[in-house]
C-alpha cells in the first residue's frame, strides 16, 4: 500500500487487522459461533451502530444499523467458516498468526477478513443509513442464516436499497471481478421402477436400467442454452448412476441417477423440473422425482449501483472491475428479493484451502476500496 493511501486509512490499518485476528480467533466451523459474532458486536456498538442478534434454531446471526433515512446502503457477510480438514496446517487455523506480512487462518479470505476491512472502513458518520447482515450460516445448509433475517428485516422497516456481499470475488488483483449475479443450482434424485427378472427372458421383466440410460441420454444430448448476455450457458451433469444389484443373471427392480443443474437466467428451477418430469415420462413412465434447489439464477442489471461501484474501485485501486456471473452459489441469491445486490472482495486464491491465508496489505487496501464505496453509495 501506499504512503498516501496509508495515511487516508489513517487508524483503521490497524484496526482491521486487529479485527480479523480476533475473529480468525473464533473457531466459527459452521453453524458454530464461538463469540465471533461478539467481536462483530462489540465493533459496531463502538461505531454507534444498533445491534439485533437474530438466533434462528440453532444459527447465531446479527444484523446492525445506525441511521434512519435513505438512501439504506447493507453489507453482506458470514461469520461461519469451513473445517480445517485433516491435513496438517503451518500455522494453527484458529491462531490469527502473521508472518512476513501475510495473515493465516481460516476465514482469512472467506471472509472474515472482508468483515474486518468493512468495519474498519465505517466513517465517523454517514449520511443515510448504513447497516450490516452478518449470519453464522452460508458455509452450511443456508436455511437459518441471510434468509430468515432477511424476513426480520422486511418485518421491522430495515429493507436496504442496495447491498453488497463481501465474498472474495477478485482473481489476480483486487478489484478485477465484481459479480452482478449467480447461476442457479438444483440437484435431483431419479429413480426408475420396472420388474425384476431372470436376464435370460427378458421379455418378463422391465429392465429399469434400459429406462434410465435412455432418459439420460436424451438430458444430455443437447445443451439447455448457449448462453446470454451476462451468463454461460447452463449445464446439466449426471454425477451419479445407482443400481443396487450384485447378481449378473438378474434384471434389477429399480436404477437411480443423480444430476446437478447450473441455470442461467433464461430458465429457472420451476421449468427445469418440468423439463425432467417430461423426459422421465416419456422414457421411464415408473419413476420418482425429488429436486431440491439450492438458488434460483439472479442478475442486477448494469445500472446506477453497479455504475457506482465500479467507480469506486477505480477511485480506490486504479483497476477496472469485470463485470461477472460465473461460480457457485452465493446468499446473494436470498437478497435481490429485497434489492439489487452485488458482490465485491478480496483474491480468492486459498479460500477453503489448508493454510488459507491473506496479505495484511491486501486487508488494507479492502478497507480502502470498502471507504470508497461508502462514499460513494452514501454521498
């Protein structure tokens, strides 16, 4: 970082360190919270925020705001981090430790550290309201996190008119990725009846097996879009075929698949299951179908928010952000319900990985870039 821009950040390069250290500290595997919403707390409190803490079930989450008109600016995060695996780390995932400038720990990148920076870019005061959706819950099934607080905060006045989500979205240098929407995801469990029978008279029996591939097949032959504008195109994977039969003289009773959708916005999970019921029906007219969607597609259209945003990444880094769809899913999926949402953070480059780990550098010009954009959407 620079001597100028160390100097704008003025006590905040040290608080943000300070902070991702205490929350790296919290061992957060989810949906445990072991005080990392308290750090989070105790943070905003100082700042004048007004902190609700929302248990659903078993998930801690905390939401905060300090001022009361619009325009209503809310940043989007999660406390909760992933195992640390089996694997041996160099410095304990939970310790915070920092080495020749680069801070370890799990969450470093995703994304305690992006919390950190936030808070640590709050001015003394804002215009309009500025608040913060932070849950225990993204890392895991995503049920009692974003999504019920989000209802919390229709029910008591706290709808934002824009949002961004701290996810670690840059690839090479901070900044280069800003995400204006996700694929949607569904998985779907298939299983298809016939009737058992001896595999040499195979007219009395209904090879369940036969009936399977063929609908397949026919899932497969063809893509389910090219692609749009902002989107690639959308992929359907087998990712597993069942069929419980040890016997090689034995015509099985049933056979199971398992597939994975990744949707643009050209489809959505309502048709998609449609469209599997249609082809199972034709094929294999015995069948189960169970789908569970994890997010319907979402895109925020190039507009005054996202204009505002890309301004203030190249006010902060000097780096023209790409706008981009592409990866998983995100709890951004839960907030464009409410309002347009983007998502904005550090590199990604160990997130999940043993020795996840982040620049202090990096952390600093965050919490510039998350000044920046304060400004910007609050002016």
């Amino acid at each position: 970082m620079t001597e100028p821009a160390a100097a704008a950040l003025g006590p905040a390069a040290h608080d943000v360190l300070a902070l991702a250290q205490a929350l790296i500290r919290c061992a957060s595997v989810t949906p445990a919270d072991d005080g990392a919403l308290d750090v989070v707390q105790r943070a905003l409190e100082a700042r004048g925020f007004t902190c609700w803490r929302l248990p659903f079930n078993e998930v801690d989450n905390l939401f905060a705001r300090r001022g009361t008109t619009a325009p209503h600016f809310c940043f989007a995060g999660h406390t909760d981090v992933v195992p640390p695996g089996a694997a041996p780390w160099t410095h304990p995932p939970f310790a915070g430790d920092v080495e020749n400038g680069t801070l370890f720990g799990r969450g470093a990148q995703d994304m305690k550290g992006a919390i950190a920076a936030f808070i640590a870019a709050i001015p003394q005061s804002n215009p309009g309201s500025l608040s913060l959706l932070i849950t225990g819950d993204e890392e895991g099934p995503s049920v009692d996190g974003t999504r019920r607080v989000l209802e919390w905060m229709e029910a008591h006045g706290h709808v934002p008119d824009m949002c961004l989500v701290g996810e670690p979205t840059s690839k090479a240098v901070l900044g280069d990725t800003l995400k204006i929407g996700r694929r949607g995801s569904m998985n779907a469990w298939i299983t298809v009846h016939g009737r058992q029978g001896h595999s040499a008279y195979p007219q009395k029996a209904d090879n369940p097996v036969h009936r399977l591939l063929a609908a397949l097949a026919a899932l497969t032959a063809s893509p389910l879009d090219s692609g749009s504008q902002w989107f690639e195109a959308s992929t359907l994977q087998v990712t597993g075929v069942q069929v419980d039969n040890t016997a090689t003289n034995v015509i099985p009773g049933q056979a199971s698949a398992f597939l994975n959708i990744r949707f643009n916005e050209l489809h959505d999970s309502t048709a998609l299951t449609a469209h599997l019921r249609a082809v199972l029906t034709r094929h294999a007219p015995q069948h189960d179908l169970r789908v569970v969607v994890s997010g319907e597609s979402f895109l925020t259209q190039p507009g005054p928010f996202v204009d505002a945003l890309v301004r203030a990444t190249q006010a902060a880094t000097g780096v023209t952000p790409r706008l981009d769809t592409g990866g998983g899913t995100s709890d951004a999926r839960f907030i464009t319900r409410l309002c347009p949402v983007a998502e904005l953070g550090g590199v990604g480059s160990t997130m999940h990985q043993v020795d996840e780990c982040v620049p202090v550098a990096e952390l600093q010009a965050l919490t510039i870039l998350y000044a920046s954009i304060i400004k910007e959407l609050l002016a």
